[in-house]
C-alpha cells in the first residue's frame, strides 16, 4: 500500500488541475499579452483563476498577485512592501519558528540594516501576543507572523496579532504566510488586518511553480522582478498560464467543501494509534487534548466537535509531528518508505552537518529528540484507511528500531 | 589543409613484443571516448604516434576532443595538428605562420623548430628545415626569441607523405591503457578514497569491478544514487564498471545483536571482503582494490588490516595506503569525485560504528567472536550474494 503522508511538502496534482494544465500546453498556449484570440484565451484562463482565488479569501481580484510560489510570495511581500514603504521605518517583527522563506529574507535584512525581533514561542510553538505588544514601536514597518507551523501545525492567533499590531501601530503593515493553512482552515486577510498573505500552489494540489500573493488594496509595494509590467508592474515575465489554470481548478476543488472534520478525524486517529508505542510523543499538541483522545473510544463526532473547537490547542489538523526516543529520524523514515509510508525527517542526517530544526529547538524539544523526529502531514485526500495502516507500520518498526540503538 | 590530432603515448613505449597489445588497447579506448564526442573519426597508429582525424577530412571541434582524450589513461601527450600537401617550403612557411598567428596572435614568446623527417627524400635536412622555417617565423613575430635550449614555445614539424605540423601539446594523464592490467573489485563506498583508489588501479590498465554495501533503512536510496554517481564519474576514466549493490543489512544486524560492539567494524570489514572476494570470483577479477590508508581509522590500523586482509586469499591492493587524507582529496578533486564524496547521505548507520571500535584487534579474538555467528551466518551470507542487483555502469 502506497501510503503518501507528507503532504506538507507538497501534494499530488488533482486530475482536474493536471487535465487543464496539459489543454493548456498543448491547445491553449498563446501569450495573455498576444492581441490575437489565442491571446484572449490564455488570458481569460488567468481571468479566472484570480476570480477563483479571490473568492477563496472573500477580497477584491485586483488584490492577488500570482507568483511562482510560497518563497516568492514571501519574499516579494517583504522585500516588495518594505522597499516601497521605507518612511515605515526599520524595525521588523517575525517569529523564531518561521519558515526559511521568510527567515533568510530577515536575516537578509539584518544585513541590509534593518533592526529584527523575533518572537519566542511556548513549548507548543505558539507566540505570546503580550510579547507582541511589547516589541511594537513607532518605526516598526512590518510584522510577519506564520499562519501554520510547517513542522508542528502550531496555529498562530493571526487575527489577534493584527488587530494588536494595527492598534497600537495603524501604518505597520501586517504579512502572514499562510502557506500551510490555505484551504484548510479559513482566514479572510482583507476583514482581519491582515495586509499581505502568502500561498503555495502546489500543497494544495495545484501544479509546482504556481502560487500567489494576497495584497491589501492599496497598498504600495516594489516589484522584485522588472520588466514588461505583467501582474499589474509587480511581477514581470509572462505568466505562467497552465500552472495558474491548474491553481484555479485546484482552488475550486479545495473550497467547494469544508474539509475540517474530515483532516480532525484523521488526525485524531493517528494520535490515538500511535502513542501507544513506547517512546513516542506528540509535539505542539497539550498533553490534556493527547488525555482526551487516549480515553475516547472510538474517536467519535463528540470528541471531534470538541477537537475542532479546541483546534488553538490542537493544532492544525492535516500536521502531526511525532518523537520516536532512540531512533533516528532519517532510519525510522526510511524503514516507513519500505512499507509505502512517506513522511519527512526535520533534520538532515548527517553528523557532519547538522540542520537541526529552528522550531524544534524554539519550543525546547528535548535535545535527544532532535533528531528523533519526523513531520506526518495528510491531505483531503487522505483516507482513515491510509491512518491505520501507516499507525500499524509505526508501531511495528519503532520497537524493532529501538532494538538496534549504538552502544 | 586538414586537421588532426597527433598522440604521443607514455610507458608503453618501453613495453617489449607485448607493445602492439598496449598500442592497440590504447587505440581501442580512444575510439571509444571519441564514440561519445560524434561519428566519424577516424583513429590510426602510423609510426610510434596516434592520430585522429575525422574520416572524411571534414572539421572538427577540437575542444570536444581534448576533453575526451584528457580522460585516457596512457596517453603522454596530444596536441592538435595542421596536415598539409608538400608543396615547397614558401607554402609551408605561409601555412606555418598563418597557423601561430591564429593561435598565438599578441603573445610572445621564446620557440624553437623541431623538424622529424621520416621521410628520407625530402631536400632539406632536419635542422636546415629548423632553422629556415625559424627565420621565417621570426620576420612574423619581430619580438618572438629563439631559444633552443629553453623554450617557450616548440613548434612541431613532421615530414611524412604530407607534412604535419603543431606547436601547443596538451600533458595527457599518462599511466597505462584501460584493459591491459586485467580485472579488479573495488569496494567503493560513498566516500572520498574509495574512488579515487578505483582510480588510481585504472591508471595501471586495470579493469574494474565494484562492490557497495547497501543497508536500508540505516542508509537511504540517495546514498546508493551516491554511489552510482561515482561509479559513474570513476568509469569516466576506467570504462564500464559493474558494480554490485549488496544488501548487508541483516548481516550487520546480526553481528550487532550477537558480536562484542568495539569489533563491529572490523568484522563487518571481515565479511565485505569475503563477499567482494566471492564476486571477484564470479567476475573473474583477480585482486581487491580498498581505500585504505594506515590510521585514517580503527578499521585501519596495521592491526586491523592484518585482521581483515586474512579473510581473503587475492591480493589486496591499497593505492592509498601511505596517502595523508589531504593528497587523497586532492586527487579526489581533480578527477571531480570530490563534490559527490562529500554529500552528506551515509551516516545513518551511526549504530553500527562503536563509540570506542578496537584500534588494535587480534585475528584469534576476532574469530572467537565471529564464530558466535556460526548458526546464522551462512543463510544470511547467501541470501546477501543471491539478492545482489548489479548495475552496468558506463
């Protein structure tokens, strides 16, 4: 059984979106900036999906800004507002648990002279919105706050920071890199403050290489790539139409449902499963919430209702990050792939060079854990079928892994 | 005016009436590196030279060809050559400076002319040709010096049926041609001194073999793809290598569960040999070739290679064996395995390694302990054999 549980990486393409991608290549292939027909047709596919997409964050269609993915939509939101706004001041505020993306651009930053706070988080990855408050300052230009921990499926108050940040501060300008969360949970940035968002196409089923920024109206900003003026000047280079008619398709079949009790129920079951093995723990999930499930049997709508309320505490629904004592990431990872379960390791292994996880360290894992621990993330494609049987690989590789420690 | 390569060869030149076997294996792996660059070349060894040419006297580019011959073990050296109707020597003077002015147009130097003159009748001896055909160039270049003593620059000329000229040579990588030294296993690993003792041995002529040690899930595919990239880099220069991806995880496992941990490594050396020297068997290879070198680590110790060398009955040859970890990975870097090498992919099989390994083992401690194997041995030895995949690597 092929069992595909890191979707947090990136996911399968949906049919829909593939079918569409390849009319486009092969049918629809004129240039959106060509007067001819073929012209029109590429640009009415474009058309569309900003219509698609703008539907999604409930905003205006002349706010989306599509790009080549999650790092570009990050870095053109930093850079981009920043340059463009530079009276703001130069004090930037983020979190120690951000995605790279968004990380090195700010220590770019540092470089270039900008003053960078970054938030601590609890031991389940969240930011403490007092701390917030106190770092907010007259010049500081920018906040940029994750939605979703890529590693641990912390769920950030994105809301609460916005409103905090644009109280205290009304011209700071407020990004959120809503990379993981896009599809999965709502959030509507032109009714929350929030001023730029971030998204990736290709972890919700849309082609690699498409993606989006989500720009407040109005809001001046510098392109980072020059040239003939495409994406209203922000983002030169003629549009990349399948992979944007692919995000469009892939956009409607993510938000046609809400597919939140679906992931809650899943991961619900593989907490449950797999902390009965020796040794494992959960990371960024309240030992109460672990408790709740351990004593809930079956997992029922009761408990799942009570999950999807708790969800602040829960974390992300389609992200698990599991400790496994004794083993390594990489080894537990490669013994999974044996059966057809994949999942991803946080750190490289290697003891040569160690890339030990920001997160991991900022919410004070355990030091022999570092390397102990391995990211499961589930799409709304996932079955419970799928849970059980990765739960019954987990369980029967970690004890026979255990065994084999270096002495 | 055509153009051709002329290639001059190292060490066989000494070889007695095994000579033509050397000439025409070198002859053999240049056709075969010249396959890979286009058709149409043409290889032929008149007179103690090799020429290329192209068959049908059309161009070609000459660059390519440098690239593909600087890889061909054997070679002294090779330089790109004019061949030209002898039609007196005020034609040859023109041809001869055209030819360094579009070569060497604004440098200066200090040359002289070397004449060979193979073919007898030709009016001018050698050194009259020299030193026309060095005034000749010297009204072309005022500021150019003769020296012939030291020079800069020598500019080649070759009297044959036509008359072939070059002036820059090109140092090949010398050593012997690929396929005259017979067959070798190597034990290649994903590290930096397994390939380039692979390489070391195809710089002798010999043919290689490999074997790799595979031990999922402690090391991952990725180490494997590792392992072929080098293969592949390594057969660059050697030719096809077949290499043999053994599964030797559960032989590992079991020395771990059963064995004293200090001597993990070393008995785990002890069974790689056996079962590299099993496939040398199988391939007809008639050495093993490690990258060992004294004290780089436990497993390395003179000591520990007297342990592990009596487990095999072929020759164990260690090309790096009095190398500093430096001089290997400079080598390392010049036959580009380096960048490969260091990709950090293998370390997973930490658990393997002790914390403290024995520096200084003894063979009858050592097999005490193995013979704690005794009940499970032979089945996993066998099912690692019959489970190898080999992969042709060219």
């Amino acid at each position: 059984m092929e069992c595909y549980l890191d979707n947090s990486a990136t996911t399968r393409c949906s049919e829909r979106a593939a079918e569409t991608v390849n009319k486009v290549l092969l049918s629809d292939y004129g240039n959106p900036s060509s007067l001819h027909n073929k012209g029109m047709e590429a640009e009415n596919y474009i058309k569309e999906a900003r219509s698609a997409v703008a539907k999604s964050l409930k905003c205006k269609e002349n706010c989306i800004c599509f790009t080549s993915g999650g790092s570009e939509s990050n870095n053109l939101a930093i850079f981009g507002s920043l340059f463009a706004n530079k009276r703001l001041g130069k004090h930037i505020i983020t979190t120690e648990v951000e995605h790279a993306a968004v990380y090195s651009p700010m220590k770019k930053l540092q470089e270039m002279g900008y003053e960078v706070s970054f938030l601590k988080v609890d031991p389940w990855g969240k930011i403490d919105l007092v701390e917030l408050e106190s770092l907010i300052r007259e010049d500081t230009a920018l906040v940029s706050i994750m939605h979703v921990n890529n590693e641990i499926g912390t769920i950030e108050p994105i809301e609460e920071a916005a409103k905090l940040v644009h109280k205290l501060n009304p011209n700071t300008i407020f990004h959120c890199d809503a990379i993981q969360s896009y599809g999965k949970l709502p959030l509507y940035p032109g009714r929350i403050g929030v001023d730029l968002m971030s998204v990736s196409g290709h972890k919700i089923h849309a082609p690699k290489g498409s993606g989006f920024l989500y720009i407040k109206e109005g809001l001046k900003m510098e392109p980072l790539i020059y040239g003939g003026g495409h994406e209203n000047g922000l983002r030169s280079g003629t549009e990349n139409v399948p992979a944007i008619a692919g995000l469009s398709c892939a956009v409607e079949e993510m938000f046609k449902e809400d597919h939140t009790k679906k992931l809650c129920k899943l991961k619900a079951e593989f907490i449950k499963r797999i902390i009965e093995t020796e040794g494992i723990s959960v990371n960024g999930v309240k030992a109460e919430i672990i408790n709740e499930i351990k004593g809930s049997d079956p997992v029922d709508e009761k408990l799942i209702d009570k999950l999807i309320e708790e969800k602040e505490d829960f974390g992300a629904f389609h992200i698990v990050s599991v400790s496994a004592e004794g083993v390594r990431a990489e080894v537990l990872l490669h013994a999974l792939e044996e059966e057809g379960v994949y999942c991803s390791a946080g750190s490289a292994c290697s003891s040569n060079r160690p890339a030990i996880s920001r997160t991991l360290l900022a919410i004070g894992l355990d030091e022999k854990l570092l390397d102990s621990t391995v990211r499961f993330s589930f799409s709304i494609y996932t079955t419970v079928d799928e849970i059980l049987y990765a739960c019954e690989k987990i369980n029967e590789i970690i004890p026979r892994l255990n065994k084999y420690t270096r002495k | 005016m055509e153009k051709a390569v002329i290639i001059k060869y190292s060490e066989i030149g000494v070889k007695g009436k095994n000579r033509h076997l050397f000439e025409e294996a070198l002859v053999r792996r240049i056709e075969d590196v010249l396959s890979k660059v286009g058709d149409g070349f043409k290889v032929t060894r008149p007179q103690g030279r090799i020429f290329v040419e192209s068959e049908d006297g059309s161009d070609f580019d000459f660059e390519d060809v440098k690239e593909a011959l600087l890889k061909v073990f054997g070679i002294q050296e090779f330089a790109l050559c004019h061949v030209t109707k002898d039609d007196g020597t005020e034609a040859l003077a023109k041809e001869l400076v055209d030819f360094l002015k579009e070569q060497y147009e604004g440098e200066v130097f200090s040359f002289k002319v070397n004449t060979r003159r193979a073919r007898k009748n030709y009016p001018l001896e050698s050194m009259e040709l020299s030193a026309l055909m060095g005034e000749k160039i010297l009204d072309a270049f005022p500021e150019w010096k003769v020296d012939v003593h030291d020079p800069e620059l020598i500019v080649h000329i070759e009297i044959r049926d036509k008359i072939n000229y070059y002036a820059k040579s090109y140092q090949g990588l010398r050593g012997l041609p690929n396929g005259t030294g017979g067959r070798a296993m190597l034990l290649l690993s994903g590290g930096i001194d397994s390939p380039v003792a692979g390489y070391m041995m195809a710089k002798r002529g010999i043919v290689l073999d490999a074997v790799y040690f595979h031990a999922p899930p402690y090391t991952s595919e990725r180490a494997k793809q590792k392992v072929v990239d080098l293969a592949k880099q390594v057969a660059a220069y050697s030719g096809e290598i077949r290499l043999h991806v053994v599964n030797f995880t559960d032989i590992q496992l079991a020395i771990y569960e059963k064995c004293p941990h200090d001597e993990l490594t070393i008995i785990m050396r002890r069974y790689m040999m056996r079962i590299a020297e099993d496939f040398a068997g199988q391939d007809g290879a008639m050495a093993l070739i490690t990258g060992e070198s004294v004290g780089q680590v436990a497993s390395q110790t003179i000591q520990s290679l007297n342990c592990t060398n009596e487990v095999c009955k072929l020759p164990v040859f260690r090309p790096l064996i009095g190398f500093d970890k430096q001089d290997i990975i400079d080598i390392s870097q010049q036959i580009e395995t380096y960048e490969t090498s260091i990709l950090p992919y293998e370390d997973c099989c930490t658990i393997f390694v002790a914390k403290h390994p024995v520096t200084k083992p003894r063979a009858e401690r050592i097999r005490a302990s193995e013979r704690k194997l005794d009940d499970v041995i032979d089945e996993l030895y066998k099912t690692a054999i019959e489970t190898t995949e080999t992969i042709v690597i060219n």
